[in-house]
C-alpha cells in the first residue's frame, strides 16, 4: 500500500509536520509521496531529501531565514524571499525534483492566470519559494516570467495532487481554527478573514484524506513564533503519537 502524505501552510506552525513524521515513522509508516503547500512544501522538500525530522528541525532552527531576507522596495510587498535561494542551496544542492528521495509536489498560485500549479518536476528551491510566497508579505515570486504567490490562496491542503497516486493518503493540517476574543485591530480583522476564507475552502479537502492530523494546541501559536520551533516540533510528535492506534485501524481497513 502506497501512503501519501500532505502538509498544509502555516507559517512557523507547519514546524509540526516534522513533528507528526518522526511519529509516523516510529509507527512504522512510510511515507512514498509528499504534497506541500508553503511551510509543507519546506517541511516537505527537506524530509524528501533524505533528512530526518530533527536535522530537518536543526536546520531550521540555525538557518535564519528571516536574515536572508531583504527589503523589497516595491510596492507589492514588504520583503523578496528570492534572497533566500542560496540559503537553500546548502540543504537542496541539486536543487531538483528528480534529485529527491521521495517525489514530492508542491502547490503555488499563477497570480497572472489565477490558477494553482502543481510543482513536481526540474528545478526545485524556486518553485518552493515561490510556494511560500505569503501575499502583503513578500512581493510576488518571478518564475518563468509569471508571478507567484503562495499556494495556500487557493489550496492550503493539496490533496489533489495524490490522489489516484497513492492508496492512503494522511493530512497534516497546521491552522486550526478556534474563536477567540473578539477583533481589535485593523490586522486582527485581515488575520481573521484571511483564515475563514482559506479554512472553508480547505475543509472540503479534509474529507479526502483517510486521516487528517490537525494538533488543537497549534492554535496557541503565532504563524510567526520560530522561536518556539522546538516547542511547535514537539506538538505534532505527541499528538500523532495520540492517534497511533486510529491510524492503525485505518491503514488495515484500506489493505
């Protein structure tokens, strides 16, 4: 039985997809195809190479990507993430699908035509970039003369690009949503918004997958909080190791 796994956007919070692997691989759950969008398509990338959840942790946790990061002085965003493509050349030397261990597909939105695309092939450190590329953010990522944004605009859960490619397919889901106090501030009211159009979009796809693994305790966290990697990596592990027994029982009912 082939298992796929998808790793949905969220920011720093997508650190607990390396968290929910090391605990499917102790369960003895091998992962034969990767789906990312954003922070799954990094997480994704990195375990597709061959790195282990904590190298992959390690690495994310010393490379500072945030001082890769430079000044866009345009008026389509704050920061251009292409500064950091060398940074990701010391992990992806090939910088190649077909150089992965694992195939991996990563999903971003053709601002020009409107569409998602799904990455699976050629170069590879652009187009997850390019994946990443949050909208206010970071100004729009030039790939083959197009513009891109980040995959999450349209499909924060890529469930689609597996299917008929594997028989098992496991969501890691980063961005649960819990409501809170009410909205205070002008960004509160973007943050929240953003997150009910991205949410209702993505729990249509939540039925596609055999499991879907969405930690509760992630919505303590800030999209940016990677500082507390470590913290973030911890609550994937526990949670899918919470689950081990539901996963079991699903993984022999499709056999």
């Amino acid at each position: 039985m082939k298992v796929g796994l998808v790793l949905s956007g969220g920011g720093a919070r997508g650190i607990a997809h390396l968290g929910v692997i090391k605990a499917l691989q102790e369960q003895g759950i091998q992962i034969d195809r990767i789906a990312g969008t954003s922070a799954g398509a990094i997480a994704g990338a990195l375990f597709a190479n061959g790195y282990s959840p904590d190298e992959a942790l390690k690495i994310v946790e010393t490379s500072s990507f945030f001082r890769h990061l430079r000044p866009a002085w345009s008026r389509m965003g704050l920061l251009r993430i292409d500064t950091a493509i060398e940074l990701y050349r010391k992990y992806l030397p090939h910088d190649s699908f077909e150089g992965l261990k694992i195939p991996l597909h990563v999903a971003a939105v053709d601002l020009n035509e409107g569409d998602l695309e799904i990455f699976e092939q050629g170069e590879l450190i652009r187009p997850v970039l390019a994946s990443c590329c949050l909208p206010g953010i970071f100004e729009p990522f030039y790939l083959n003369r197009r513009q891109y944004v980040d995959g999450g605009v349209l499909n924060n859960l890529p469930v689609e690009a597996l299917e008929n490619k594997v028989d098992f397919i496991i969501g890691s889901h980063c961005n649960p949503f819990q409501l809170r106090k009410p909205i205070s501030s002008m960004r509160g009211v973007i943050e929240r918004s953003l997150i009910l159009g991205i949410q209702s979009k993505t729990k249509d796809r939540f039925a596609k997958c055999n499991v879907l693994i969405e930690p509760p305790e992630l919505a303590n966290f800030d999209v940016f909080d990677i500082r507390r990697a470590r913290e973030i990596f911890r609550v994937g592990y526990q949670y899918t190791h919470r689950l081990e027994v539901r996963l079991a029982k699903a993984s022999e009912a499709e056999v």
